[in-house]
C-alpha cells in the first residue's frame, strides 16, 4: 500500500517538514534538485545540452538549482526565466543569486530545437488557474520541440487534484515527483502527460498524529495477502455461496461473465437467478453454476426467498435489464435480507429512480457504478460529477452508509468512512462489454470467502485490473475480451495459494 495526495496535503505536508521537523525549505529544494538531475539518465534524456525552463515560484527554484548542480558536473545547462520577477518567491531569489555566483548561463530566447533535454519546472502541484498568455506560448514551444523533456514535481498545466489540462499543459517523457504521487498524475489525462513516473523521496514524511484515511490509498501486490487462506480440509460450501440475480431476455452473456468470474475469484457455489429463456444457454454455458429461474411476469417471491436463503452473499444486476417488475424485488431482497450485497449496473439504474430504497437494507453493500451510472444516483451530469471526482463518490458512500466502487479509467472505492482508494491496475483494453460484469463477480466472490466488504471491494478492483493487465500483454489492447479478463485472474490467485 501506498499514499497519493492532494495539492493542499501536500502543501501542509510540506510545512509540516520546515517548521514542525526542522528542515529548512532550501534543504529540501537542493534534495528535490538532486533526485531529478539524477534521473536525467541514457538512453531517455542526453546531457548534450539542457534547457531549464523555470516559473516565479518554488517549482522554477527546483530548476534553478538544478541547472547549478549540472553546470558543476560539466553539462552545458541554460536558464530560461518565464515568471514575472516580482513574484519571485524568496527561495527563487535565493537560488538565482547562487546560480549567478556559479555563472551558470541565462537566456531570453531560446532556440528551442538546439536543446536535447528540457527541464520544465514552471507550476508547481498548486496551479489552480487556466494557463494563458506567455506561459501559454512557452508550453506551446516545449511542445513541439524535438527534446525530450522531464517535469519537476507535475507538468505544468496539469492540476494537481484531478488531473485536468488547465487550458495547455506540458507533455512530459518523464516526471520526477517529490515525497508523494500527487491525484493529478494519477488521474487521466494528468497521468498521461506525466510520462514515466518517479517518485523521489527527499525527506518529508507523513505526519506521525495524521489521519491516512484523508489521502487516497493504492493497493499494490503486497495486499494480496488479504486473501483467505484455502483450507485443504475445506469443502465448497466453506468457501461461500453466491445468488446471481442476473440476465434478461437476450443478456444471458452478462450473467455468464459475473458468475464464472465470481468462481474463477475463490467462491465455493453460485447461483444463478435469471429469466427462463437464459435457462438452457446458461446451462451449456457454465455448468459448475446452479440455476434458478423467473418468468415475464412473475419474479415469485417464494422462490426468491429460497435462494436468499441459501446463499451466503446476493449479488444483483448484470444485465437484468430495467423492468419495472424488477425493482420490487430488489425491494424485497433490500428490506429482508441482512447478507453482504453487490449492487450493479441495471439494478442501480433502477434503484436510482427509488434511491429510499437503498436506505432499508441493514446489511453490508458494495455498489460498482460507471461514471453515467454514479451521475444518475446524484441526479446530476457525467461532466459535473467528473468536476467534484471523487469528492461526491465519497459524500454518496457516507449519506447511505456503503462502498462505493465508481468505475472510470482510474476507479476510486470510496469505504464510509471516507477512506478512498484510488487503483492504479488496468488498462484501455478494459473498455470492453462485460468487464463491469466479471468485476461484480471477482467481488462477490471474495464476498462469498469472508472478506468485508470494506476490503473485498478495493482489493477486487486491484485484482480485476491486473487481470486485465496479464490479458492485455499476452493479447494486446485492441482485442481484449471480458473472458480474456476473467482468464487473467488464476495466475493472480495462485499468487496466493
């Protein structure tokens, strides 16, 4: 596990550091500098000849000193000065007072094409204005030169938060970060005009009275030891029983993914609670399942209540479609069963129209909504709920007292308590019909093992995107398949077993 912050963490972090621990600001600057010329390294960047590109503020202070650093080794470094003189920050001055005792050379208007490396340390993490005017054109320039270029900290342009492109913003090769990942490398596009990414650690440290549930965590291999042990004196029963209520007429493909994911993820049964025209598809298709099935008309509650009962985790809509007969079952199974829950795709859609609904089950619950399915349960736009990401997320968690998986190009599960998870596995290959299915699966199968659902929900995320991962490098993105994915997960597990 590790953290990513905020521009204001970040910032408080920092002052934490300089005036809480002791070290002084132009001692963490002279680190920062270090660790990136250090990576400034064959055969990425050369050192024929560097252009530092430095702002007004602490971020262009970093460059500064790192054009010193390399003009003491020998490498020709130049220093082209973009931020108004009178915001220089003390430390700037500072530095461009050394640099010009070191005569480390300045110029004022570079003949872009003749460097091999540029260094762009313009913003800094606390940009929170669209980029214009000079800074604009520099960007532009940086752009389209043929140098490779590194960032100090973040590309500039990007906003350290979410992401988002301030109007331009600089498209790095490589981006050495400090102490922490900031959101915005990690959130798209940021994360794609960061490049390759470093993280240097330069000496700041998360406070020892701090609260980690404010920063995003970011599962990695090391929390795959949160997976049940298999018992070899175990039966199936042991290892969890999963009603799937899923498939409509013509949809029986989603109930098969969900299902099969949900036993390739560990779980001992499933069943499959669906419509009766999926009975002989599904049954050819998956026969480890057991199979229930409903009519047009009439979902029996008696029926209904059976499988409840047998089951040890309920999970509810791949592909059940958006009859409004169905919503009185949900109904049901929200306000008479306590078991843990993962609510999907047509079901939320569902529930979105009835949201009290959701405030009659007493049991745990898991809900995995893609972006258009989160902006409906806030009744809001897919553009305004990306605007406050992953902010709503978490307030919805907390108002309804569940885990809130909302899936995007980078998925956050937000817990109750406010703890968010940001997943770092997967890829474009993903974006596939039936990848949201096979993840309601892999998580009702961890469910079904005992798992909370506090911890079954990021860690199936984690899973599902490096199955996606193995799928992705033994066949490419273009053709990925959501079985693909569902393939993806044994070698995962096995890493446990």
């Amino acid at each position: 596990m590790h953290y990513a912050v905020t521009s204001e963490q970040m910032k408080a972090l920092d002052a934490h550091t300089i005036k809480d621990m002791g070290i002084p600001s132009l001692v963490l600057m002279e680190r920062a500098a270090l660790c990136t010329v250090e990576e400034i390294r064959e055969p990425l960047f050369s050192k024929e000849r560097i252009l530092l590109v430095c702002g007004s503020g602490n971020n262009g202070a970093d460059g500064v000193a790192m054009a010193r650093i390399l003009h003491n080794r020998g490498v020709t470094a130049e220093i082209f000065l973009v931020g108004n003189k009178d915001r220089w920050t003390e430390e700037m001055r500072i530095q461009i007072d050394i640099a010009k005792n070191y005569r480390v050379p300045f110029v004022n208007n570079p003949a872009w094409d003749e460097y091999t490396t540029i260094v762009d340390a313009i913003f800094g993490v606390g940009l929170s204005r669209k980029v214009s005017g000079r800074y604009n054109d520099v960007i532009t320039s940086i752009n389209a030169a043929s140098a490779r270029v590194i960032s100090v900290d973040i590309p500039s342009g990007i906003h350290g938060n979410t992401g988002e492109i301030m109007g331009t913003a600089v498209r790095a090769d490589k981006t050495v970060t400090f102490a922490f990942p900031k959101a915005g490398l990690y959130f798209y596009p940021g994360a794609e005009y960061a490049g390759e990414l470093a993280v240097a650690d330069i000496g700041i440290q998360m406070m020892e009275t701090g609260d980690t549930r404010k920063y995003y965590s970011c599962m990695d291999e090391r929390e795959l030891g949160l997976l049940p042990k298999r018992q070899p004196s175990g039966n199936k029963g042991d290892f969890g029983k999963v009603l799937m209520i899923a498939g409509t007429k013509g949809m029986s493909g989603a109930a098969f993914l969900a299902s099969n994911a949900c036993l390739a993820a560990g779980a001992g049964m499933v069943r499959i609670h669906t419509r009766e025209e999926n009975r002989i598809i599904l049954q050819t298709q998956l026969p480890e399942a057991m199979l229930s099935v409903y009519g047009e008309e009439d979902w029996n509650p008696r029926a209904v209540g059976e499988a409840v009962g047998w089951a040890d985790v309920i999970a509810i809509g791949p592909g059940i479609g958006k009859d409004p007969m169905l919503l009185d079952m949900i109904a049901w199974i929200l306000e008479n069963s306590r078991k843990p829950m993962v609510l999907d795709a047509d079901c939320l859609n569902l529930l979105s129209t009835q949201e009290e609904l959701l405030a009659k089950r007493s049991g745990p619950c898991v809900i995995t909504p893609h972006m258009g399915e989160m902006a409906r349960l806030l009744h809001t736009t897919v553009s305004a709920l990306k605007k406050e990401f992953p902010k709503n997320v978490q307030a919805y968690g907390r108002s309804k007292n569940l885990v809130c998986v909302c899936k995007d190009a980078r998925t956050v599960t937000c817990l109750p308590d406010g703890t968010c998870y940001l997943n770092l596995t997967g890829n474009e290959g993903m974006a596939t019909a039936g990848a949201g299915d096979v993840l309601t699966g892999v998580i009702a199968g961890l469910l079904a093992q005992g798992l909370p659902a506090e911890k079954a929900a990021p860690l199936g995320v984690y899973i599902h995107g490096r199955a996606g991962d193995i799928a992705k490098e033994k066949l490419g993105s273009y053709s990925m398949l959501a079985r693909d994915i569902i393939r993806g997960l044994a070698p995962i597990m096995r890493e446990r077993g």
